[in-house]
C-alpha cells in the first residue's frame, strides 16, 4: 500500500503523517507527544519503490521503539498482577504471528502488535503469559486465558484475528 503525504497511519502510542520540507536533504523522523512526523525532502519521489521502502523503515523504526518501551511494562506488570514468571521480553518484526513464549518463559512480541488498540495488545499479552503456565492450546489454557481477560478468550482471539490489519 502506498505512503502518500495525505496518509495518516495510526497506531496504539502514536499517528504518523508526511512533512515534505526544505529543512532536511534525507528523511528524518521526529517521535513526540504521540505524533511522529516523516519529514521528506522536497525532491523527494515518494512513489518510487526505494522511497515507500525507506518512508516505511523509518516508521517500524518507531514501531519498534515504542514496543521496546510499551510491551515489556505490559508483561511485567500482568505477570505480576496474576504472580506469573517471565525470564525475558523481547521485540521481533514477525509478520506470521502476535508473539511467541519459550519453555525458558521468555516471551516474544512482534512490533506490529502495536498497529492494534490497546484492548487486543493486553489480549496477546495475556495470551503469551498464559503460555507460561500451559505451552498449548488446550482447554485448559483458554479457561485460564478467559480468567486473565475477564471475558472468554476464543471470541477475543477471534476478534484479534478480525481486526489484523494488512502487513506490507
């Protein structure tokens, strides 16, 4: 999907948008009070396949950032709330799944979980957590699941799966 300079790209911390500029000869991205900016130069050829892939870098850059800074506060504290252990908390770019937890309870969430509202973040959140405690998908993990989110976790996992948005 194309980048224009009318796009608005919406995430859970932040809202991306284009600023074509005399003020800087590459692009440069400035991340602040929830508004990150893509400033381009004005000879800039946005359409070109080099420009998309270089205007879409700089935004999982800040994807990435925000989940390095987001998700593990997220983890630490859920598994505090419901005394849960958790060795590690790491950010991948994953386009084939949410996350990821190991037998060594190391959890793993890709940046593009942060393209989703809060409520399906802290749902794969929980989710990772749960395996913690059950490495499957067993009956037993979706009661303990539903028990973490306070609603049933099958109709929130297929709401998660609804609202995924296009990778590109």
């Amino acid at each position: 999907q194309l980048i224009t300079e009318d796009s608005v790209i919406e995430t859970f911390s932040f809202t991306a948008r284009l600023s074509r500029t005399h003020l800087v000869d590459n692009v440069k991205i400035r991340l602040k009070n929830g508004d990150l900016t893509v400033f381009i130069p004005l000879n800039f050829d946005l359409e070109s396949d080099d420009s998309q892939h270089i205007v879409k870098e700089m935004i999982k850059h800040a994807m990435r950032h925000e989940a390095k800074r987001i998700l593990p506060h997220k983890t630490l504290a859920f598994a505090k709330k419901f005394k849960l252990q958790v060795s590690d908390v790491k950010i991948n770019k994953s386009v084939s799944r949410w996350g990821s937890c190991s037998r060594k309870k190391s959890i793993n969430f890709s940046l593009f979980l942060m393209l989703l509202p809060e409520k399906y973040i802290d749902y794969v959140v929980l989710h990772e957590l749960a395996h913690t405690v059950e490495l499957n998908h067993s009956e037993k993990i979706w009661k303990l699941l539903s028990e973490f989110c306070g609603e049933d976790a099958r109709k929130l996992s297929k709401e998660v799966k609804e609202n995924t948005p296009k990778k590109k």
